[in-house]
C-alpha cells in the first residue's frame, strides 16, 4: 500500500512539474543523494561527481515534457540520463583530447571507465521492465521481494526478467570484445 501511495505521489509531482517548472525542485530534492550517489562511484573525483549531477538534473528539466509515466521510478529516468552523461563525459574527453594511454589514469579514465560507460550504454539498451529490475536490483540495491511489490508481477517473474536482462548484458558484452 505504501509502494502505491508513493508511486502516486511520485506521478502526481511528476506531472505537476511537467506543468510548472517550479515544481521540479521536489523531483530535484526527493532524488539528489540517489543520482550523486550513483555518480560518485563511476567517477575518479568529487568535483566531477558534482558536475555532472547537475548536468543530470539539467537535462531532466529540458526534457521533463519527454518523460512518460509507465509505472517505473523516476529514479530509473535520472539513473540512465546520468549513465548518458558519464559516457558522453568520457566520450567527449577521449575523443577531443586524444589523451596518450599513460596518463589516462591521472585523467580520471581508464580501463574500467571505458567498461563502466559500455555497460551503462548496454543497459540503456535493454527492454524497460529488464532494464528497471536490473536499476533497482544493482543500483538502488533492492531485493527481489521489493522490487515485485513495486512493479506487480511475481517474485519469479522478476528473478526472470533479471536473468534474462544478465544473459543478453553478457552476449553483447562478449560480442563486444570479439
């Protein structure tokens, strides 16, 4: 019951923000520390971190009227506009800069950077209800159980969404290297 009185809370700001772009402070509050803290474990410094949360919460006002409510959390939304972010970031620097390989590491970038941001890239690509049990699963860190309440099916229709969702990640992530 709660679930659903926040997910009606949550479309009802949503669409008021959607109505008056003043409203968008409440998205902007109530999800801060959830996108920062996403963030802050893909990036090599805080002042980064920074900087792109707020180019996440800025590219979620310019595309506010784009959002649909399809039952998932508006977190999911930030969480792949941030993804985006982080590997535009990382794109944008190695491809402007042509940074030799040695001092990648004191750039903030390396192996795991490239891997991290192909990963995001993947995800993004999965269908929505994989992609969301995959979001709430690893990066909101929700148990299986949490997660059916919040989207209604099964606690097995979810353990098979993100088996499925893991089985493509690791093909295209191997046909990626290949």
């Amino acid at each position: 019951m709660r679930a659903l009185l926040t997910e009606v809370n949550e479309r009802l700001l949503i669409e008021a923000a959607q109505q008056d772009r003043s409203r968008f402070a409440e998205l902007y509050e109530q999800n801060f520390e959830r996108v920062y803290a996403f963030i802050v474990r893909r990036v090599s410094t805080r002042e980064l971190a920074e900087d792109l949360t707020s180019e996440v919460f800025h590219h979620a006002l310019a595309k506010l009227d784009t959002f649909e409510w399809r039952g998932v959390p508006f977190a999911a939304w930030l969480y792949r506009i941030a993804a985006n972010v982080i590997a535009d970031r990382w794109s944008r620097a190695s491809t402007q800069h042509e940074v030799p390989t040695d001092s990648l590491n004191e750039q903030g970038f390396d192996d795991d950077t490239e891997r991290r941001a192909m990963l995001f890239q993947l995800i993004d690509s999965l269908p929505d209800d994989q992609r969301t049990v995959i979001f709430q699963r690893f990066v909101e860190q929700r148990s299986i159980a949490e997660i059916a309440r919040g989207m209604q099916p099964s606690e097995g229709a979810v353990k098979q969404l993100q088996f499925r969702a893991m089985q493509s990640l690791r093909a295209r992530v191997r046909s990626k290297h290949v």
